[in-house]
C-alpha cells in the first residue's frame, strides 16, 4: 500500500537462552534514505536487522515489510526483494561471475556488469578469481551480487568493520548513491562517525530497547540518561 514504512515493528521481542535480546519494539523504518542503527555492542541492533529478512522470527509482536506481516512471505522471496550485506564479506570458490549468478543464474552478462557497476567494480571483475581480491573489492562484489537480484531495499550489517580507510568511503558513497536513487538502505554500525556521515534517520538500540528515534543532529541533545552515557562512552559530540 502506498505510504507504508519500509519496515513497522509493533512490539517486537527476541528472546534467547541468554536473555531477551529485544524487549517490545515499537517504530517504523522510512521506506526512503538511509536508517542506521547504532548502540552498545549486544544492544540488539544486529538481530533487529536480522528480523528484516526472516534470517531471525520474533518471539512476540510483528513485523511487517512494506505494510504486510513478514510470517505471510517466502523466506526465500523475501530474501530476493531485500538485499543483505554482511559484516565480512564471504565468496565461493571461483571467479566473480561464479558468485554473482549465485545470485541470479539467468541475469546475463549485461546484468551482471551492470551490477558490478553499482558497486563501483569494472566489468573485467568477472573474471577474476574471488580469492585474488583484497578485502574492499570482496565486500563491494558482494554488495554487487546483493544488487543482481534487483532488491527492492538493503541490509547492510556492519559492512565496514574489517575495511581500510578508502574502503570505507567507497562503500559510504555507494549507500548514498543506491538509497538517493531509490533503493533504501538500513545499515548497522558500532561507528558513530559513520552514523553521522551517512545517516538520514537513527535509531540507537540500549539493552534491547529503542531509546532514540530521530534525526543524527538532534541525538547528542537528547535527554536520555543511558543515551548520554553511551554517547559519552563512545565520545560522540
């Protein structure tokens, strides 16, 4: 339906052996930009991006993708419509045309080059081994094997975290780019720079519970006692 979130979470709860890990979650992800999720290490952040693709079901509560529950799809066509990036990058053996027709078998080579152009790879990338890239190209290839499914939106899960300065701006620029042209991007990060450079919306998780919801500016004035001490844990001014 026209204007629905991207995602709406109605009170949403994970619960594990170790505790709940999400504790009656209730907002919604814009269905535009980019949304980054940020909080201290074990807050929830990463299986609420989890829930997003069905790779994690709640324990109670819903949640919904463009305005229908997540319960009434396929996993599989779900996982099609919404693309996920993970924290370190994993490739099969064999070349970059091998892994991205993992993704998609009859995508063409057209469709194939094309995707390693929204991921800033030339072409001549299909044919290189994947185990001859270096960590930043891996990470973009897969961002790009991501994107030849066509998705209708992007997990990003900590991308970043084992890349090098150049890399990490690169794949900046590339979430900017995807999310200005359409396809909306939910990126976790344990980096709060990062959440400043990149993010139209916020959301910061603390023990499993939503604390702040808003726009990167207006986090660090928050009157939030937890939320100023992670703030203030993570140096953020």
């Amino acid at each position: 339906m026209s204007g629905d979130p991207l995602f709406r979470f109605d009170s949403v709860s994970v619960a594990g052996s170790s505790g709940v890990r999400l504790a009656e979650v209730t907002f919604d992800i814009p269905a535009g930009g980019i949304t980054v999720l940020v909080g201290p290490s074990g807050s929830g952040k990463s299986t609420l991006l989890r829930l997003c693709n069905r790779l994690e079901v709640p324990s109670g509560g819903t949640v919904r993708y463009r305005g229908r529950p997540l319960s009434e799809f396929d996993p599989l066509q779900l996982r099609r419509q919404v693309g996920m990036v993970f924290q370190r990058p994993v490739l099969f053996a064999g070349t970059v045309r091998d892994n991205l027709e993992e993704a998609d078998g009859e995508a063409g080579r057209s469709g194939l080059e094309n995707a390693l152009e929204r991921a800033a790879l030339d072409r001549s990338f299909l044919d290189r081994p994947a185990s001859e890239l270096s960590g930043g190209e891996a990470q973009r290839v897969c961002l790009a094997r991501a994107l030849v499914a066509r998705p209708e939106a992007l997990l990003m899960d900590e991308p970043t975290s084992s890349l090098d300065g150049a890399a990490v701006s690169r794949l900046e620029q590339l979430a900017r780019r995807l999310a200005d042209a359409g396809t909306p991007v939910v990126w976790v990060t344990h980096d709060l720079g990062q959440m400043q450079r990149i993010a139209d919306r916020v959301a910061v998780l603390i023990g499993g519970s939503l604390r702040y919801l808003g726009g990167p500016a207006a986090l660090a004035s928050n009157g939030d006692h937890e939320l100023k001490r992670f703030l203030e844990d993570a140096d953020v001014r």
